[in-house]
C-alpha cells in the first residue's frame, strides 16, 4: 500500500482528498499545519506528498525546499493561485508537479499515478543510494553529503556502501569483515571500530548508529 502525506489547511478538502485517496487504496497521512506537516515528512517516509502551498506556520514551498535537502520523495503542491511566478517558485524548490484548485479528483488521482510510476522507474534502475543527505554513486564510486562530493577511501566508501545497502538492518563486525575485506582476511574485528571512526568524522552526526554488542546500522 502506498503512502500518502497531505498537508492542508482547510479541512474539508483535506477530508473530501484523504476518503478519495483511501477509497483508491493509498494509506493517507493528513496534517493542517506546515510545521507539523514537515515534521511528519521527516520522521517517516512516505511515497508522495501533496502540500498546499498557503499553510500556517510554515508555507508549502518552504516545506517543499526542506524536504528536498533530504529526499527525493515525490512532491506535488497544490495551490489556489495559477500565477506562473507561483508555479515557478514551487518548481525552483524542488516540487515534481502542481495542481491549481479547484480541481477534479480523477486529475489528481491521475497525477499521483504519474509521480509513483517514476519513483519506480527511478528505484528500478538507479546506480545511486540514497538514505537522508547521504547518496553514493555506485557506478563512479562518489559519495555526496548535500550535493558536495565526500573524499573517501576504497575501504571507506565499500563500508558505507555495505552499510547504506543494509537500511535499517543491522551488520556485525564479522559481517562487514566478510562483506567489505574478504573471506579470507586476517584483519581483526577492531579494524572496523576503527574504519567506523573515520567515517562518522566525514558523515552527518549519528548517521552511523552504533548497537552495543552487535555492530552498526544506518537507519532511513
């Protein structure tokens, strides 16, 4: 079941859109504020969200700019206004489509089907990871942190690499030993504490998390 987070402030659209979308089988996420809207979208993940672009506390284009910093996740705004600067603000944020009120629900159902069906293309035949700010570039062997390009080493980036592959499973040492030196490998367990090290100094504070007794694992 996909999921779907909206985000709107008047709540008998975002009532009549949440019992449209549920009855086409999409589970449905509502909030009416945009601070409450973003804290939503950055707790979990979600397959689409729909963001009006006039929220209280924080605006749709704004919420739109600070998800894009984290995920590529779908985005489609929907606005009252059909300026083309509106349009074109929305866009510049990082909005991958917008809808102009009012409209029919078939063109939004339509528009959504859209937006899925290119997550899946993309996911399908990607040569990059992305968990967060964090993306690697299988084929060219770079890692990016914000868009900037990260120095790494080969044992630094096969370690992220492996690590990144396992969202949100965690590795033992003798697994990533295995994975990342070899079968064969007569480096000690301790190596990778050490190699962990070095990397968490290059990555995002605890993107790296460490579960005593076991291993690491990088949560998305």
């Amino acid at each position: 079941m996909h999921s779907i987070l909206l985000v709107e402030d008047e709540k008998s659209i975002a009532r009549f859109v949440q019992l449209e979308l549920e009855h086409e089988g999409y589970e449905v996420v509502v909030c009416h504020d945009g601070r409450d809207g973003l804290a939503k979208a950055q707790k979990r993940s979600f397959d689409v969200l729909l963001l009006d672009v006039m929220l209280p506390g924080l605006n749709g284009i704004e919420i739109c700019r600070r998800i894009r910093g984290q995920s590529s996740v779908p985005i489609l705004l929907i606005t009252a206004r059909d300026a083309v600067m509106d349009r074109v603000a929305g866009l510049d944020a990082g909005a991958d489509d917008y809808l102009v009120k009012p409209f029919a629900i078939e063109e939004l159902l339509a528009r959504i089907r859209v937006q899925l069906r290119k997550k899946v293309d993309i996911e399908t035949n990607t040569s990059t990871i992305q968990i967060k700010n964090v993306k690697i570039d299988e084929d060219a062997f770079i890692t990016y942190v914000d868009n900037k390009a990260l120095t790494l080493t080969k044992t630094e980036f096969d370690l992220l690499h492996t690590l990144m592959r396992s969202k949100n499973k965690v590795c033992t040492r003798d697994y990533i030993l295995q994975t990342v030196w070899g079968f064969d490998t007569e480096v000690e367990t301790n190596v990778v504490d050490v190699y962990i090290r070095h990397l968490r100094g290059k990555l995002p504070a605890s993107f790296i998390e460490t579960v005593r007794g076991v291993g690491y694992v990088v949560r998305g």
